[in-house]
C-alpha cells in the first residue's frame, strides 16, 4: 500500500495534444463560459504545461495523439483515478467520451499497471470528481460522478477510506480544491467550496490544514515531490488569478510554478485535468 510516505512522488505523466477542433468546438454548450476557445493560445498553454511536466518536474511524459472526433480529450485525468499500481479507468456520464478511454487503457497496461474497470453499467465516474489525500479518497457525488461510481472507487481501492462529497452544479470536486502536501487542502472561497470542505472535515478522522483562495479556479493545483530536491506546486498563473497569489507565498517549503490554463478551463478544465500522472517507483 502506497499512502503518504510516497504521496506526491511521481515518475510519469500520460497526456494527450491539444485537438484543432477545440477551436470549432460550439461555444455556450454547458461545459464552460459561453466563450470561444483560442485555439492557438491553447496549444501554446498546452506546450507550457508539457514543457514544466518534463523539465521542471523530471517526469517521462507520454503524449497521446489528438483525437479530433473529441475536442475534450484533452482533459485526460477524467480517464482514470489512479493510485500506486492501481489505475481504475473510469465510466465519463458522456457515452461520448468513453471512446477515449481505450488509448489510455493500453497506455497504463504497457506500463505494467493493475487494471480495474468500472463494470456497472449504471456507475458514472469523472476522475476530476477524485480527491486523494495521500491517507483517503473524497469522490464529489456530482453532474458526471453517482454514488454507483464512488462504489466503484471503493471496490478498487480498499486500503483506503472513501468519503463522498456532493457537489453542486456542473462542477467536479476538483474544480475548486486540491492537495499541497499530504496534509493541506487548497480550496477556494464560494459558498459550494465551503461547504464541501466542511463535509470532508466531518467525515476525516485525520486533520488537515487548510490553505484558503480567493478563487475557486485556483484551487485546482499540482503537488510533486521533487525528490531531495524538496516538494514542487504546479498552480494557476497571476494573470489569471492576481489575487490568489499571495495565499501560495505562504507556502514557503514549496517550489510554486505557475501555469495557464484559460483554454482548456473553458471546457469546465483545470490544471490536473491535463494529465495522468504515475509512481512506477513505489515504496515498498
């Protein structure tokens, strides 16, 4: 069981290139503002993301070929909830989706990873929904995750405590909150924010801290162990998101990295929902 000792660590990332489509991609179809995405302002964002998953983090970065049939492909950590050698792939509310998975599938059995699918076909199950702490899961019961689909995360991962979180609206749990270290929760300020992390607090036996933003997109963050190296956080750039920043500066142990994601946002995105990302060095 792999739990907080190697929370963080990471050695691969699985992601897959930005499609042209995204670009014609009809604007005000619920999944985002109703606002146009700029295609070449995405794929440079998409280039900066990879870029810092390579060079800055040390991760072998595996690219997935766009697939134009799927402007939303690219929002790949809705495939999977992965933890240690365990990679349940997962059942996206969009029977759309689903024709995305395959790749993805065969990408973490290539990397020789336990496999677990989601066979009830009354599950739905986002991986932005997931929350991993490092010591339990929080799974937002939410538009694109049932309580069938938290069952499933449960039956996988069984070492583990799993909690569910409602969540409202069209957004996922991971919208608005995630991990910077393996003992605080970045969350934003909305009403929905705080009520979520109050549910989580009631349904924890373990205390965590708790770092506050102004935004609820900034909330959505990436926590890397960098090895002797110290502890990396990948987070939502100042430009978009000013008032943000000087949460983040309090956390002086960290490495902060920040890194844009308007475009992808648009399609409901977030900075985590870019990438898989992988331990094949786990503690044994």
């Amino acid at each position: 069981m792999a739990g907080p000792s190697s929370f963080g660590r990471y050695t691969h990332a699985i992601v897959r290139s930005v499609p042209d489509s995204l670009g014609a991609r009809p604007a005000g179809d619920g999944a985002g503002p109703a606002e146009p995405v700029d295609l070449a302002k995405a794929h440079r964002q998409y280039g900066v993301y990879t870029g810092i998953l390579r060079q800055k983090l040390g991760l072998q970065v595996i690219e997935l070929v766009a697939d134009e049939g799927l402007p939303c492909s690219v929002l790949v950590e809705d495939a999977a909830v992965i933890q240690g050698d365990t990679a349940l792939v997962t059942r996206p509310w969009e029977p759309t989706r689903r024709g995305e998975i395959s790749s993805i599938k065969k990408v973490l059995e290539e990397l020789k990873m336990r496999v677990v699918e989601v066979t009830d076909d009354g599950a739905t199950l986002d991986g932005s929904d997931v929350l991993f702490t490092g010591r339990e899961f929080f799974v937002g019961i939410s538009k694109w995750t049932n309580h069938r689909g938290a069952e499933a995360v449960a039956d996988a991962f069984r070492d583990f405590a799993v909690s569910t979180v409602p969540v409202a609206g069209s957004s996922h749990l991971k919208s608005f909150c995630s991990m910077a270290g393996p003992d605080t929760v970045v969350i934003g300020s909305s009403e929905a924010a705080k009520k979520a992390m109050r549910t989580m607090e009631q349904l924890t036996d373990h205390h965590y801290d708790t770092l506050t933003v102004p935004d609820d997109p900034a909330g959505n963050c990436i926590y890397v162990r960098l090895g002797p190296k110290g502890s990396a956080l990948l987070h939502r750039s100042p430009e978009e998101f000013p008032n943000s920043l000087q949460p983040f500066q309090k956390l002086s142990d960290l490495t902060l990295i920040p890194a844009a994601c308007s475009e992808i946002a648009k399609l409901g995105g977030a900075l985590s929902s870019c990438s898989l990302l992988i331990n094949k060095k786990l503690d044994r």
